[in-house]
C-alpha cells in the first residue's frame, strides 16, 4: 500500500505486507506522508483526503504542503512488529479520518502478475483477493484499481478479473488502459510482450457491459461506484489542484507546477522555508479551455453554466473544432444544460486521457534526469523565504 499519489521516495516493507513512502529523510520529517497530521488538517479544513496505491499521478488529495512536510508522524513507527494490515487500516488510518482507500491490483492472474513482477512482492490473485475481503468496511470506500489490454492479456482473463470483482462486491472499480512512461514500457515489453491493440475496444467495451448497470455508475470514463458522491481519484470536478512532495504536480490559476524530484533538494528546499516548487509553466486561454473540456467531460458532463462562466461565448468560437468533431462522430450529446459524454465518447476519453498521462509519465522521466543539475545549482538564494522575496518586490515597485 501507497500513500498518497503525489509523493515519491523509498519504499519501506512493515508488517502486514503493507509498503511505507517516507517523502523525506529527516527526523524532522521521518515519514512525512503525515498520515494524521495530514488528514487531520484536510478534515478540519473541508479538504478531500484519501490513501491511494500505485503510480504517481497530477495530485489527487489537496494537502497543505508545509503540513504534510513538517509533519512528525511516522507509520512504521506506528506499526508494531506483529500489526496485521486489517488492523493497521482500522487503527491507523481510518481513525485518522482517511474515508478512501485505493488499492493497485491490476490483475487477479497469476501469470500476469508474474509478468509484472508483482506476484512475489504482493502474492498471489487468490490471496489478494482474500485480503481485499478482509479490508471491505474499514473505510466507506474501498476502491480496486485495475489495468486492462495488458500484454499477453485475453478476453477470457478480463472476464475472470471481472468474476473475482463481482464477487467482492467493492465500492469502486477503476479500470485503467495499460500507460507506462518510455522506459518503464520497454522493460515491459521485454519482459511480457507487446500488448494487442485491437483488443482495447472490446476489453473496454466488456467491462461497460459487466459493470455499468443496477450495481455501479460511472464516476468517470474509468471509475465505476456503487454510491453517489464516491470521487474518483482524479480531479474531475474542481478548477485547480494541488500535489504535494517530492515529484507531485499541481495546476493552479492557469499554471503548471511541479515540485523537485530529488529527495534531498526537496528536504533542503522546505527546511530553508521554501517551497518544493521548481517548476512552473503558464498554460494560454486555449489550452485552459482543452483541458476544462477534457478533464470536465471525463467526468460525463460540461455544464453550460460553468462554461459560461468561465469562459463566456469566447469557448464556443475557440473550441468550435473540437466541438464539432466529437459530436460529429457521436462521441458527446449536446443537451440544453451541459455537454455529455456517449458510450463512444466514454471509450473516445478514456484514449484521450491515457495520451495525456502517458505525456505526464515522459515529463517524469525527464524531470528525474535534472536532479543531479538541480543539487548542483543549490545555493544560498534558494533558501530566502518565497514570502520574504514578495515583500521586497512589493517595497521596490513604482510609487511604493
């Protein structure tokens, strides 16, 4: 188990099978996911919180960065020799507030599993299994990430992973297409194989038909719930966002962040009272408007009104390309109060949104090629406060 998607740093095995991510090595910050310090802030402050396993992803839980950082709890100490995982949830993290729990299984075959290298780390799909039904009701929502159109993957082991779903009877399902960034895919397709395009639509198409219906809704083009109000892991349904720790991106008044991939410069930067932000990209009105419709319509719908009050008539001429060639080819439904997506604009997205984390995957890889350069550039400017910074500009400006 992972703890929060916008982190990056070590993994730590404790007992009960669970894994630890420490997001600095500090004492200050020993463990620094502050799992209770962290949820508890989010709960006072009305903030979604949540726990999530697997790759890292633009972040999904929006936290205080200098209260996660400088937070003092550490799950392995926490954990006592002997704690099973059960009981490390319950005692743990859902008293600490934690409502979600996401879990990276990907898929209950074993040969799969074994492909991906997770079969010995994780065991078996019988066993992941049966450790999924010991978690259901900790929290209000257990939710199941899987992966469909893996390589070597076939109709016949989606229906089994749908059968060992259904017989769970989770709260969420979140069914992802295969997105690897360049060198994880090429050691992937060394290892497995490549992976059979021509069965993405059916695969996706199967699991519309098993899933959607008297049990499940769709949260997003990818996320299934039992229950109203169950948010998917992505941000579907807010204007910004906020990633924190080592290596999370954040998007925020029409800009990209990203914060250092290096642990240690992520360390030096918060203890010298600076952010962990070493990147920043504005993105233009076009793009903004992309994006909205993107990431809004993977939820299902673009309401009109949010439309119109974000972007006025001005989205109608910008957008009109896109707009008309999704509509053109049935993809969304143009109602009076908001766009929607079809059944073949839900497959249309979930391509579309994989594109774009397989581009945020490459940024990674690129970014995690920097940190050598960005240690070396470390030097006593970056460790003047960002406040102390707009103070003097504010003092220096014209008629000031």
């Amino acid at each position: 188990m992972g703890v929060e998607r916008g982190s990056r740093a070590v993994r730590r095995e404790v007992p009960g099978g669970f894994t630890v991510i420490p997001v600095a090595r500090s004492a200050q910050y020993q463990g620094a996911t502050g799992v209770q310090t962290g949820v508890h802030y989010g709960a006072q402050t009305g903030w979604q919180t949540g726990v999530h396993e697997g790759w890292h992803c633009p972040g999904q839980t929006v936290w205080q960065e200098a209260a996660w950082a400088r937070a003092s709890c550490s799950i392995a100490r926490i954990v006592k020799a002997g704690a099973t995982y059960a009981s490390f949830l319950s005692t743990v993290l859902r008293d600490a507030g934690v409502t979600r729990l996401s879990v990276g299984v990907q898929s209950f075959d074993d040969g799969l599993l074994a492909g991906m290298e997770r079969l010995e780390k994780y065991g078996s799909g019988e066993l992941i299994r049966q450790r999924l039904a010991d978690v259901q009701g900790i929290f209000p929502t257990l939710n199941v990430d899987m992966i469909f159109n893996l390589p070597g993957q076939s109709l016949a082991m989606l229906e089994h992973d749908l059968d060992v779903l259904h017989g769970l009877s989770v709260d969420q399902i979140s069914f992802y297409p295969l997105m690897t960034a360049p060198t994880a895919r090429h050691k992937m397709e060394k290892s497995m194989g490549h992976s059979d395009p021509s069965l993405r639509h059916p695969m996706y198409k199967r699991i519309l038909e098993r899933v959607l219906g008297a049990e499940y809704h769709a949260a997003s083009a990818w996320c299934f719930s039992r229950n109203q109000g169950m948010f998917d892991e992505y941000i579907i349904d807010q204007d910004d966002y906020v990633g924190v720790g080592s290596g999370a991106f954040s998007y925020v008044g029409g800009a990209y962040y990203s914060t250092t991939f290096s642990l240690n410069h992520y360390c030096r930067r918060i203890e010298g009272g600076q952010s962990g932000i070493t990147q920043r990209r504005p993105v233009g009105l076009k793009d903004r408007m992309r994006y909205d419709y993107l990431v809004r319509l993977f939820g299902g719908e673009l309401k009109r009104d949010y439309i119109e009050r974000r972007y006025g008539k001005a989205f109608w001429l910008y957008m009109a390309p896109e707009l008309l060639s999704m509509r053109a080819i049935g993809a969304t439904r143009h109602d009076e109060d908001a766009i929607r997506l079809t059944h073949r604009g839900m497959y249309c997205w979930v391509l579309m949104m994989a594109e774009f984390f397989n581009s945020v995957n490459s940024v990674r890889e690129q970014m995690r090629e920097h940190i050598r350069a960005e240690l070396e550039a470390w030097n006593e400017e970056a460790k003047v406060p960002l406040a102390a910074i707009g103070r003097a500009a504010a003092r220096e400006a014209p008629g000031r």
